[in-house]
C-alpha cells in the first residue's frame, strides 16, 4: 500500500538545512518568517516564482518540496488525460481532422501512459 505523502516538505528541509525560519524568509527578501509558518504548515499554497525560490535554496526539485500536492495534481491530470483520450477515439473525423485526432491520441499514448506515468 502506497504511503500518503505530506502537501509541502519545506518545514523537513528546513530544519535538515539548519536554517530558522527567519533566515529562511531573509533569503526569500522578506522581513518576517510569518509567511513561511503559512506555507510549511500547508495554510497557503505559495506562488511559482517562490516555490522556485525554495527549489533554489534547499537544492531539492519543486516536485518533491511538493510532494502531496504534486501527487494530487497528476492524479487530476491523469483522469482527465483518461477522458480526453477516450473523446477523441470515439469521435468519428475525417480527413484533415482525422489526422488531427489520429496525432494527438498518438501523442498522449506515447507521453501519458499509463506505464510512462508511473514513472514520473
């Protein structure tokens, strides 16, 4: 049985770093550690250019910073990726079309499986 992960991972990194949180705030240009509370205890969801920021600090990948939240979102992506697949294989194109739908149920096979997502 796959063990749940947790949303955010900043808090374990953190601590691993040795870092307090107002250092941690220091090297993100804020004054206060507040917001960071905010975000190791999964109250907020922080913006692209900060979760790259911690990427750029801690050395680890946003993906695994964002461990929880990076399952529930391929998860998500994977259903739907499931649904638009099926569409388009039941849609009955032709010509110009055809080849549209043929290309991109072409691409998702090759990209999206289900073998090639479990790998991600």
């Amino acid at each position: 049985m796959a063990t749940r992960r947790l949303a955010n991972y900043l808090k374990t990194y953190r601590k691993r770093s040795g870092l307090t949180q107002r250092e941690v705030a220091f090297l993100l240009g804020w004054k206060h550690g507040e917001q960071l509370l905010r975000y190791e205890k999964h109250h907020r969801i922080p913006p692209f250019q900060i979760a790259l920021a911690f990427e750029a600090i801690f050395k680890v990948p946003v993906t695994e910073l964002f461990a929880g939240a990076n399952d529930s979102v391929v998860g998500e992506i994977g259903t739907r990726i499931e649904t638009l697949a099926a569409e388009l294989q039941n849609r009955n194109d032709r010509g110009k079309e055809a080849r549209h739908t043929a290309r991109k149920l072409s691409w998702l096979a090759a990209n999206h499986s289900r073998q090639n997502s479990s790998n991600q």
